[in-house]
C-alpha cells in the first residue's frame, strides 16, 4: 500500500496528545503502520461494542413480541400500544444531544456503561406496567435512559477510526440490528410460548429476561472501552503515535471546511436535511419493525413461529447490507446506494400490502427490510465524513435525535391509522411514502463530505 503524496499532520490539532508527531509528513510507511494499528483496534472494539448494540435493539424493540400477549392483559388498543411504544423516541429526542456533549467530556467508557446499566433496569421495570399511562411512562423513560448511545457509539468511532476505516466500522456495527432480531424474535417468540411462571405471565418474563444482558454489559463497559487510542494500554507508544496522527490529519481538514464547533453544527443547514432523512429511514425501520410480529401473525401460525419467521427477513438483510456498503465503500459516490435502498424499501413495502399470500407478502418484507438496513449501513458515514470536535458530537447528536423523532412517528401513526381502516394496507402504504420521501432528499442533498478528509490511498 502506498500514498501518491506526503500528508501533513497539523500540529493544532495534535496538541491534544503527547505521542502526535506535529507538523511531519507522514510516509507509506507510516501509513502502512497505521493501517495495522486500525486493524488491530477494529478487532478489539468491535467485538464488545456490537454486542452491546444487539442488546440496545432488542431492548427498545422486543415490546413488539411482548405485545402480542400483554396488549390483551394491559387492555391496550393498536393506537395506544404505538402511542405508548413511539413515547421511547420521545425521550430519547429530549435528552440525546446534552447526554452526547457529557460523553464528549467525560468519555465513552464511564457514559456508555450508565446508559447501559439505567436502561436495563428500567427496561426489567417495563414488566410490571398494569396499563395504557404507566406503559407509556415507562417507554418514555427507557428513552432518556437510553439517550445518546448511538449517536456516543457514532462519536466515538472518530475518536479511534478515519474516513473509510469508519464508513467499515459503522456498518460492521449497524448488522447488530438484524441480529438483534435474528436472535430476540426466535428466543422472545419461544418465551411467550412457554406461558407464565411465579405469578408472572410470558410477556413479563420476556421483558425480564431481556433486560439482564444490559446490566452485565453496562458493568464490562468499564473494564473493556477505552476513551481514545492515546489510553489504549494494548497499544505501543508507535502505534498510538501513527494513529493519532493520521486521525489529526482528516479531523483537521474537516474542520478547515466545516468547522469543528457545537455551533457550526447547529448553524449548518446541511444537518438538519441529513436529520430528516434519518426521520424518514427510522419511521420505516421501527415502524415496520415493532409491527413486524403483528403482521407476521395474520398469516394464521403460533406465537414460536412468529418469532422465527420474523428473523427471516432480518437474516437476509443482514447479508444484504454488509454487501450493499462494501459496494458503496468502492464507489466514488455513495448517494446512489444511500437513495437507492430506501428507494427499494418503499417499493417492497408498498408491493407487500398488495399481496395476499403469506410467502409472497414475506418475501416483500425480506426487500422492505434488507432496503432500510442497507440504507442505515451506507447513510452514517455521510455526517461522519463532516463533521468532527464538538460539531460532532452536537451535529450527530441532533441527526439521531430529530431522526428518532421517526421512532414516535412510525409505531403511533402504523397504530392509528390501523384502528380507522381496520388493516394493515393503509398504515404500511403511509410509511413506504415516507420512505420515499428520505430518498428524494438524500439524492437532491448529495455527499456535503465529498472532497473533505482522508485522501483516497491506493
């Protein structure tokens, strides 16, 4: 691997951190090493940091299993449940951005395992709701509690990967979402099969269950992150010195364009475009995603083999986005692949209330999902790519924030508009608009990181 030409590292940015050379070009060799260095800290981040994001989407989503017992228990209407299930984004929009700037402060290690260990407790508390507000409340709070993981994750991967290593990053991360649903929906379908035990019926053991792993997660949080490369004790001097300093060299050319402050963000018109994109992406992913088992059940089978047949369309998606941004990583223009799977989800989505034939109207789903996860594994190296310092962490911040808004949205409306049709075709032919939409926009906004960062290394 070589470089076409020396790349300077700028000593403004590199006096954060004693082991940056400031000021030196930095040669084939070193970005050679530096190569080596993302490799081993991509197998040493990745692992747990996946993990915790499995958990993270099977928390906020497994109340679409437990719906399928508990809407009866609780008296819940469809436009209650959505209401009640939307009211997580809520929450999550109200404190994602100061929760993000404390993790900017503070670090990843000590903020990401309060997230964890608050939102597994709470998330166990979700068991013991006895009706409509208490619901309601309680999904609001696992809102706040949860606030500002993802975007913190989004964050901290510029702390510790540049330009396309991050664009890998992201998108190894983001499989954690059909994961979450190839393992929850067979082990939450199994649960509910089982009936109650201990006074407690299958929904409440369900939610139960699932909540430990947030806590035991949260708790090796802070024996396993580590804030920044330059307090990586698994990394010699050398390799701490050649990292920081290729990360200095993007972080301080995206500043020079974009600026790097909370400000800059917040006065950028091109986030808040980028915000409503991510609203339309995430009212089809929650949207269909809570509703999933419920559509599912239409097709006449058991609790089990809703659980199993809602993995389906998550197990070919998770193929279909890893292939779907390593295509987009080798593309000059990334546009194209971000438009084009929200594009093909709507499209799916709309096919599948045409049909009547449980295989056919799967198949649909399969497309409908596999599309919104490609869109997610393709969209988030866009901010990423411009934006960086507290810009960032604002700037993402307010990107998920506003984009979560979609998570109210998606469930609330699939809810209400079900109760007044008395189906499912209207309220999926609303979200497919929707999703059509966030792929008009993205295509007319185009890449605003184009020609900002890394230089391309052959």
């Amino acid at each position: 691997m070589h470089i076409s030409q020396p790349i300077r590292a700028e000593s403004a940015t590199q006096a954060a951190s004693p082991h940056q050379t400031t000021g030196t070009p930095m040669s084939a060799d070193q970005y050679a090493a530096s190569e080596r260095t993302l490799e081993k800290a991509f197998r040493r981040i990745l692992p747990f940091i996946f993990a915790c994001y499995v958990i993270s989407y099977l928390d906020r989503t497994n109340v679409g299993f437990a719906a399928l017992t508990m809407n009866k228990d609780l008296g819940l209407t469809a436009q209650q449940f959505g209401l009640g299930a939307g009211l997580f984004f809520i929450g999550y929009f109200l404190f994602e951005i100061p929760s993000n700037l404390i993790m900017h402060k503070v670090g990843a290690r000590i903020w990401i395992a309060r997230i964890m260990i608050t939102w597994g407790l709470i998330s166990m508390a979700t068991a013991f709701v006895a009706g409509p507000k208490s619901f309601a409340a309680a999904r609001f709070m696992l809102g706040v509690a949860e606030a500002g993981f993802t975007p913190g994750i989004y964050l901290y991967f510029t702390h510790w990967f540049p330009g396309k290593w991050r664009a890998k990053v992201t998108a190894a991360f983001l499989v954690g979402i059909p994961v979450a649903n190839m393992i929850g929906s067979p082990v939450s379908g199994a649960l509910l099969q089982l009936g109650g035990a201990h006074g407690l019926r299958s929904w409440q053991w369900l939610l139960l269950i699932e909540g430990l792993p947030a806590i035991a997660l949260g708790i090796a949080c802070l024996f396993i992150l580590t804030d920044r490369p330059e307090k990586a004790s698994w990394l010699s001097h050398d390799e701490k010195n050649v990292l920081a300093q290729r990360l200095a060299i993007e972080q301080r050319s995206i500043a020079g364009k974009h600026g790097s402050s909370l400000r800059d963000a917040m006065t950028n018109w091109r986030v808040f475009v980028l915000a409503l994109v991510n609203f339309c992406g995430i009212v089809g992913s929650i949207g269909t995603g809570l509703w999933m088992p419920q559509i599912i059940k239409q097709f006449g089978v058991g609790h089990a083999m809703i659980g199993w047949l809602t993995a389906i369309p998550y197990a070919i998606g998770a193929v279909v986005m890893i292939a779907w941004a390593r295509w987009a990583n080798r593309s000059a223009h990334r546009i194209p692949y971000v438009a084009g799977a929200l594009c093909i989800a709507a499209v799916a989505l709309a096919i599948s209330t045409m049909l009547d034939a449980p295989l056919l109207k799967l198949i649909a789903l399969c497309f409908t999902v596999s599309g919104i996860l490609a869109f997610q594994a393709t969209y988030w190296a866009i901010p990423s790519g411009f934006l960086t310092g507290r810009a960032a962490a604002g700037g993402i911040a307010l990107i998920v924030s506003i984009g979560n808004l979609g998570g109210f949205v998606g469930p609330s409306m699939i809810g209400a508009i079900k109760d007044l049709t008395g189906g499912f075709t209207a309220p999926l032919l609303a979200v497919a608009a929707v999703l059509l939409i966030g792929s008009v926009t993205i295509a007319w906004l185009g890449d605003p990181g184009a020609g900002v960062g890394e230089k391309s290394h052959a």
